[in-house]
C-alpha cells in the first residue's frame, strides 16, 4: 500500500470516527519500551552495569535514549501536524526549514552522539590490568586458561571483585563473540588471532556470559559463568585449583575413575594428572562448576548422569558420542566426577 494511500485511509478512518489499530499499536509500543529498564532480574541486561566499562556503556545507552527519544516525539508531532493540516495549497514551509530540520540539526545530533561513543569506546581499552585470563572458543563451548597458575577450566571464569581483568581471547575454529553484558561489551574470537578485552567486576556474585555471534549449530547454548569473589575468596579459590583433584576416597569412586580411563572419556577430556583428551571440556573442577554443556543445563548429579548417557538430546551436535555404560558404571562415573571440585 502506498504511502498516500495509507494516509487517505487514516484519514477516512478519523472522518468516520474510527481508530486505526496500527497507529494505536505502535504508540503503546513506544510507550512500553521504557519499561524494559524496570527493576526485574535481568542477567542479560546491560542497563544493570555491575562494573566500570558497563556503567559506561549504560550511561551512553541512556543519553542515546533520551535525546533520540526528544527527537522521535518530536517528529511525531510534525508527523501529526502534517496529517491533520487539510490545506492542499502546498503551503511551502521553506527552504530554511528543510535545511535545519532536514540536514543540520540531525547532523548536529549525530555527530554529538558519535563522540560520546568513541570517548567511551577509548575509555573501554585500560592500559593496565591486574589479572589475565586466556579464553578460548570452541565448537559451542569455553575452554579458560589462567596462564600464570597453571589451572585450566572451562565455560566457567573465576576473578577478583575490584581487580581489572585482561582477557586474551581466541578460537578454534569459526568466529565466536564473548559477552558479559552487565560487566562491558562484547568481543569478537577469532581463529588464530588473539582479540582482547578489560573487564572488572564490582561485586562478588555470578555474571552470565554468552557467545553473541552467530556460530552455527547449537549457538544459541553456548554460554559461560563469570564468578567474581572477593580477593581472599578469590586466592583460595585460585590455591585449590592449583592443586592436583582427590584421588578417590573409596572402592566406589574408585570404580567410577576406572569407567573414566577405560571408556571413551580420556581420550577427549583432561582431567589433570590423569587424563590429556583435548576434545571436549577439561573435567579438572567439573563438580564446582555451575552449569553442564556450556549453560545448558544446571550442574547436579542428576543432570550430569542424562548428559553422559545422552548429551545429544539436550544440545544436539555437539561433540560428545552416547555413552553405553552399565547403570552401576554411570553412577559410579557421575559420582567420581562430582567428587572432582
Ligand atoms: Cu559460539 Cu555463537
């Protein structure tokens, strides 16, 4: 439909004392979008900055918001102006008009705006960080390496609250983004080439991550957790992953180490001193983690027995084949695997 016909219709509509549903939808939708930055648990949501790079990133939202929103109201206003006015004289409102209107003012804004974005965008790069940690992407999973320590783990990050973070971050593979929407912006992870991203959280507690680029497959569960501690929390933290898992503690556990080495498991999975399978995720401190299969699922002994026996219903494509254990064997196997935090 034209655009003259769309307004002949408008207007045919409000001579009959008619409302168009359209234009009725459109404005509750304009109205509601404020409401977006309501109170309500959002771990996807970069208007809750819990760290410097995202309140800077928020604060620049909010100025977008409001001086776009002055100029959306105001051209609907003009917009109204215009469908109401039935004079068909042409009534010309000027070259000066257009040019202000039309070019200058919008240039003004835009330009205000790009600067504002490129200060925050130079503000994002700090020059020093306290803390590195190596994140590597991978077919819908995060292997993260601390390099100084020697501790290895995957798709889920532990730091320290009030320390800036330098992450290194890469792909194996095809290109993959990084995101912690409530700490900063999002990175892209490319293969064989490092990118590198400044983080810092400001209070303890657990941050979602996720990849935000398009990765084929099952993208939409890949996702990590960001744990901030408190410094001490922090380098106890860091102490107990240092350090080599328990051996098991009785026949029992035992057994399910045993199923580990003598199925399919070590050849993909690390598990450190034991195993060197590079495939899948590294299993060193698989029982502290928070989530199974990269966010997919909570992390519980339960959960961890379906994704052994078939982790192909719950993320299909990812790498890890059905598993064919005899019940007693998986039990002994999730257990073994829970005692490893
Ligand atoms: Cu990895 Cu999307």
């Amino acid at each position: 439909m034209s655009i003259q016909k769309s307004v002949k219709n408008l207007r045919k509509g409000r001579a009959a004392g008619q409302r168009n549903p359209s234009l009725y939808g459109f404005l509750l939708l304009s109205i509601s979008l404020p409401l977006v930055a309501c109170r309500v648990e959002r771990p996807h949501s970069i208007l809750d900055p819990a760290g410097p790079a995202a309140d800077q990133i928020a604060t620049l939202w909010w100025q977008m918001f409001w001086v776009y929103g002055v100029v959306f109201i105001i051209t609907l206003g003009l917009l109204f102006l215009a469908l109401r006015s039935r004079r068909r004289d042409g009534s010309p409102l000027g070259s000066r008009f257009v040019f202000m209107a039309g070019i200058a003012i919008p240039a003004l804004i835009l330009v205000g705006m790009l600067v504002l974005t490129l200060r925050v965008m130079g503000n994002l790069h700090a020059s020093s960080e306290d803390f590195q940690v190596k994140v590597i992407s991978h077919h819908w999973w995060f292997e993260v390496q601390y390099p100084e320590y020697g501790v290895a783990d995957a798709n889920e990050i532990h730091v320290p609250v009030g320390s800036m973070v330098r992450f290194e971050l890469s792909a194996a593979g095809v290109i993959h983004s990084f995101w912690v929407p409530r700490l900063g912006g999002k990175r892209d992870m490319l293969p064989d080439y490092y990118t590198e991203l400044y983080l810092q959280a400001d209070e303890p507690g657990v941050y979602q991550g996720t990849c935000t680029e398009y990765c084929a497959g099952v993208h939409a569960l890949m996702g990590f957790r960001l744990v901030a501690h408190e410094p001490k929390d922090f380098a106890r933290w860091l102490e107990r992953a240092a350090e080599p898992p328990p051996t098991p503690a009785d026949s029992h556990l035992q057994r399910g180490q045993e199923v580990f080495m003598g199925s399919s498991c070590a050849g993909c999975h690390t598990i450190k001193d034991l195993s060197q399978g590079t495939i899948g995720p590294d299993l060193t401190l698989i029982g502290a983690r928070h989530t199974l299969g990269a966010g997919t699922l909570d992390n519980n002994r339960g959960n961890l027995a379906g994704w052994i026996a078939n982790s192909q219903a719950l993320k299909p494509g990812n790498e890890m084949p059905l598993s064919y254990l005899e019940p007693e064997d998986l039990l002994a196997l999730v257990d073994y695997l829970w005692s490893l935090q």
